[in-house]
C-alpha cells in the first residue's frame, strides 16, 4: 500500500513496507506500492493528470495479468515495471 506523511512544510511518500530488505536485489518485489506512492506524491505536487496517467497505465498492467508472482504471475520487479512504463505510451 502506498503512504504519505504530510506536514505543513515538509512531505514523506514511501509504501507501507518500507524498503522490504528482506528481497532487495531479488527482482521478486512487486513494484505496485512503489508506483502508487509515486502518484501520491505527484497529486501532492499538483500533477494530477501525470499521476492519473501512471494510475491507468498500472491498472492495465493489472488487468493483463503482467504481474509478479505474489499476484499469480511469472514477472520480475522489473519487467511488470516495463510492462506499466509501456502502457504509459498507450
């Protein structure tokens, strides 16, 4: 899941889990909190269209299956990351 820490002068965005060490460097983690996190910030930032353009681009990912294997699939970290940054172009 994705978080922010929003103060008065200062912003945090990191998903729930943190940095999960545990799987670094493993291309097994599921880049989807990441990304999410990612259009929090942007919203935060008053780029909303950029952040709702990365929303559909992952929920096509998402809904092609092209997915991690926590999520039922065979993708690494960084190929459902490039299947989401392809769909950034549709």
């Amino acid at each position: 899941a994705p978080s922010a820490n929003i103060g008065e002068k200062n912003a945090l965005f990191e998903p729930v889990h943190g940095s999960a060490p545990q799987i670094a460097g493993k291309n097994i983690a599921n880049p989807t909190a990441m990304i999410l996190t990612t259009t929090l910030m942007l919203k935060h930032l008053n780029k909303k269209q950029e952040a709702q353009k990365i929303e559909k681009a992952l929920q096509k990912t998402l809904a092609e299956g092209l997915v991690t294997p926590d999520l039922g699939g065979k993708l690494g970290t960084m190929e459902m990351a490039a299947e989401i940054a392809r769909h950034l172009e549709d």
